[in-house]
C-alpha cells in the first residue's frame, strides 16, 4: 500500500516529516523528488526494501547503491575515511 506525504521543500511541517521518519523505521520504502528525476530511499537496515528496489528496477544484486548520512562520523562508522 502506498501513501503520498507531501512535504514543503523550504518550510517542511515537523509532523510531516516525523511521519517520513517513522515510515523509514518500519522498513518502508520511500520515493523522494529531486532536480533530475526521483530517488528510492530506505533504511539501512531495511533489506526487504532493498530487495524491492532491485526488483522493482531488475538490477544486479551487487549493484552499488549511495548512502545517505547526516555526519560525517555517521560515515566513519560505515567506511574508512582519511583526509583526501
């Protein structure tokens, strides 16, 4: 089942957002607009959506996907990073 929140892009409405949010932490996938076309978003831990995404769009399971991170010690939690 699909539900469409709708969320100002300059003045987001807090409730909104945590509704996004809590459809992330339940494993849900989500469908965000950007400047070129649209992007698939999910949990990290979320692999049923993941294995959704490369149904949905018949790629490789190998396929590299972007990480979203809100720090960069979120990112050096996940990769080794270094000062290049």
């Amino acid at each position: 089942m699909s539900r469409r929140i709708e969320i100002h892009p300059t003045h987001p409405q807090p409730r909104l957002v945590e509704q996004a949010v809590q459809a992330l932490k339940r494993g849900d996938l989500l469908l965000l607009p950007s400047d070129a076309a649209y992007l698939m978003a999910w949990a990290l831990d979320a692999r049923d959506a993941e294995a959704r995404v490369v149904r949905l769009r018949a790629l490789d399971i190998r396929h590299p996907f972007t990480l979203l991170c809100d720090s960069l010690s979120a990112v050096g939690s996940l990769a080794k990073l270094d000062d290049r």
